[in-house]
C-alpha cells in the first residue's frame, strides 16, 4: 500500500471512533462528543463520543467480571494473547503510524520509532508472564510448606496522556493483561485513535470481553467515577502533578489502593569540561527537540561547564537550526507541531520571561508559520536559575543553557527542583560518571546517552516526580499482591 493510500486509510479511522466496554464499540449511552484535532493544520479528524456515568459503571462491571476469567487463565494463555497483538501490530504498523502522526503531530519517523517501543513493550511482558515466580522459604517445624505467591491485584484503572499515544496506553494495558487483571483505560481525547489501535489488536488477538475496557470523556468526571469504585484496586496514571497527586489522594481515601504515578519532570543535563562536546551537543538536541520538546524524560536544561559553554552553545544551535518544521506527515519534515494552541502560547511567554531575566536569544524564539500549532526550535544561553524555563516544564522545543564552574555546585543546581524524574551527564571521566550517577536525584539517569527508556528497564521518578515503575520486572510487579502461605498437611 502507498503511502497517500495508506494515509487515506488511516483518516478514515477517525470516523469510527468509540467506547469499548464489555466486548462491544459503542457510541456510549449519551451524546456528548468532543473534536479530535489535527495539530499540523487545526482540521477536525473526528468526533469522540464521552462516556456516561451510566456506562463507567458498565465498564467497572465488565472489568470485574474480566477479572475473574482473566486472572485464572494460565500465564502461557496471557502470553500467547500478547504475543499475538505484538504480531498485529507490527504487521497494522504503517496504518497506525499515520493515525498517530495525524492526531499527534509527531513526524512520521518518530511514530514508526515509538510503536515499535510499544510493541517490544507487549512482547517484553508477554514472555514475562512465564516468570511470575513465587518462591519457597524453609520452614521452622518440620512439615510446614512456607510459600510465597504472587497474584493479579484485581481490576485496574489506566489514565494516559497525549505525548505518547502508543507507548505509554502499552505499558499500562501489557502490564495489566500479563499479570492476570483486567483494564479500564482512560486514553487521551486528544489522540484517541492510536489506543483504539492497540484495543482492537488486543481484542482480535483473543482477549476476552470484559478483560480491556476503554472509555473516554471529561477527565475529572471519569477519574471520580472510576477511582472512587469499590471494584477498582489499582490506579496507573501518566500526566501532571497536580493531577497526579490528587488522584493519590482519591485511592487513599476509597479503599487505600494502589498508585503507580509517573508525573512532570524537568531534566537536567550536566556536560562537562571533559566530554565530546559535539557529540553531546548533537545528542541532547536531537533529544530536546524530540516530539517538538513533548517528552517527559527529554534534557531540557542544560548546565555546561565554563570552559566549554561557547562551544556547546555553538553546536546545540547549529543542530536546532538544521530542523525543518512542518506537519510530521511530510517526509522532509524533522520536528512537527505542538499539541495546542495553549502550548504555543505557553512557550512565548518562556522566552519573554528569560529574555526580561538577562537571557541571550541565540537561535529561534518565535512562532511558527501557517495555520498549525507550531514553534521554533529555540536555545536561551546565559539563562538565569530563577527563570521559568529552569525552573518549570516547559514542555516544548525551548534548551535554557547555562554556566557552571565546579562538580558540587552542578550537582546542587541539578538537583534543586522538586522534580527527579531523569536526569543526564556527559564526560569522559570514569570518575565523574560514577559521582553523577549517584548525585544526580532522579528515578532514571542517563550517562553519554539518553536511552532510559527501554521495555525490560524499570521507567519511573522520584520526588515530586511520582512513584513506582513501569517496565521492566518492577512493571510487573505493579500489578501483583504478594500472599505467604503457611501449609501444614494434617
């Protein structure tokens, strides 16, 4: 199939999209909906319909009767289900590509890259299913069996933003399905389309009805409806702190339940005397400017040794100028748009803020042109510490850069936000790397790379950036109750 073809293909899929709940799409039991956009030009995709009090409750009553088929179904059986969406997806891979870029933004190279992540993530927690050990602990009395033994924490309940419509709906949904509960998710309403994907792949993989379930609508309304839920025994959510903290607050308050909470961060990234400054350089720009800066874990401040500040300064803008900005759908494109016109706007007023604090404007700063939402890859050097693209998320194509003289006041300015999600250093210095890595305060550190985020690794914050993992054993683990059993045969 061509590509024009296929991007035909994947437009028609926003026509159709829906709730699925007990095994069935629906257009949900009311008539509220709300526009899909695409953020390359601000043409309506679709139409997503919400989901109604009356079906978050069908959706909870599935998900409750899933639970019992799914978490006695044998591990080999929840393997093989996985695996075969893996295999779905792969083969549906340029279709849902498109789907991705269109409702996203994101350039059409950087959808493949991530549904691939997303799909190592299926295959990761499929073949971990075969090793849901427990273990065997020697008993004091002679005839006592001690045993360990894991088990699925019942139904959960995923909330995901739009950033990663793909990759961050996998973690959850792989994660639920290998450990044995079923799933109500709660995708983004601003890129819908992708998750309604990876249900459908689930779905004509074998999974049975009730065992993934995926709702949409305002997003108060549906956290309070579903956290609140007695049947409900996990929460799984991906967004912002504020939000994050108050539905940690909700789970402790409706029958203490379980969190994974992977909230904001504000990366630091340290690059000193010693490194490859133009390795660096090149490697933290392509990061930064990554998804047009729309990336939790991305450097987005930069401290640089003095003695190498110019040349870092030089090579980063270098790199940002060679960008091309345009709908991520064409080829020649290399960072698309922002997610809304909130975002742009957001990022005019970092700039004018670092520019009223002393800031130099090296490269960019302003918006992009046609009628999209679009930014221009921006560096700030000379960026003080007390302005708000060092100190906020900015969440977008902005690189505030500033000077730094020794290995301790780096740490400390590193270190200094509430936040500690990921952090970065660069140098050639074996033992500076040993010394950041265990300075820096965050969940994930990344040494003369950025490649932390990985299926089998465990990706997560610290601080006010969350707590628990996904991915990797301790992805798993999220999901399971640890029971001892005590057996003494009569």
């Amino acid at each position: 199939m061509s590509q024009s073809s296929t991007l035909q293909a994947a437009s028609k899929r926003f026509a159709h999209l829906g709730l699925y709940i007990n095994g069935e799409w629906s257009a949900g039991t009311g008539d509220i909906t709300e526009s899909v956009f695409n953020p390359a030009n601000g043409e309506v995709l679709g139409l997503l319909p919400h989901a109604t009090q009356r079906d978050l409750e069908a959706a909870v009553e599935a998900a409750s009767k899933g639970f019992v088929i799914w978490s006695q179904t044998s591990a080999i059986e929840r393997r093989r289900v996985l695996m075969e969406a893996a295999s779905l997806l792969r083969q549906r891979s340029g279709l849902i590509s498109q789907v991705l870029t269109l409702e996203q933004g994101k350039t059409l190279a950087e959808a493949r890259l991530e549904l691939g992540a997303a799909i190592d993530v299926f295959e990761w927690y499929a073949e971990e299913t075969r090793r849901l050990y427990g273990r065997i602990i020697p008993a004091r009395q002679s005839g006592v069996v001690q045993s360990v033994e894991l088990e699925p924490i019942g139904p959960v309940v995923a909330f995901t933003p739009w950033n990663f419509p793909a990759l961050t709906p996998a973690r959850k949904i792989a994660g639920a399905i290998a450990a044995g509960c079923s799933c109500i998710i709660k995708a983004s309403e601003e890129t819908p389309a992708t998750c309604v994907e990876l249900v459908r792949a689930c779905i004509d993989a074998g999974l049975p009805a009730g065992v993934l379930n995926l709702v949409f609508g305002v997003p108060s309304d549906v956290s309070e409806a579903l956290v609140r839920h007695p049947a409900i025994r996990k929460i799984s959510f991906t967004g912002s702190i504020a939000v994050g903290r108050h539905l940690a607050a909700m789970a402790s308050q409706h029958g203490l339940k379980r969190c994974t909470l992977e909230l904001g961060g504000h990366a630091p990234v340290v690059v000193f005397d010693d490194a490859d400054v133009e390795s660096a350089a090149a490697i933290c720009a392509a990061g930064r400017f990554r998804n047009a800066g729309q990336v939790c874990v991305a450097p987005s401040r930069f401290y640089v040794q003095r003695g190498v500040y110019a040349r870092f300064v030089a090579a980063f803008s270098e790199a940002a100028e060679k960008l091309v900005l345009g709908n991520g759908a064409d080829a020649a494109t290399t960072m698309g748009p922002l997610a809304s016109p909130r975002r742009v706007d957001a990022m005019e007023k970092f700039v004018e803020d670092a520019l009223s604090q002393g800031a130099r404007l090296v490269t960019g700063g302003h918006r992009g042109a046609g009628p999209g939402y679009f930014f221009q890859p921006t560096v700030l050097a000379e960026v003080a510490d007390s302005a708000l693209a060092m100190c906020d998320e900015t969440f977008g194509p902005i690189a505030p850069v500033a000077a730094f003289d020794s290995f301790d006041e780096a740490m400390t300015r590193a270190n200094g936000l509430p936040f500690g999600l990921a952090a970065f250093a660069f140098t050639r210095s074996a033992l500076t790397m040993t010394r950041a890595a265990h300075e820096l305060a965050a969940g994930m550190v990344g040494i003369n790379n950025l490649a932390i985020s990985v299926a089998e690794a465990p990706f997560g914050g610290i601080k006010q950036s969350g707590y628990g993992s996904e991915g990797g054993t301790e992805g798993l683990s999220a999901y399971l109750s640890t029971k001892f059993v005590s057996r003494l045969p009569i």
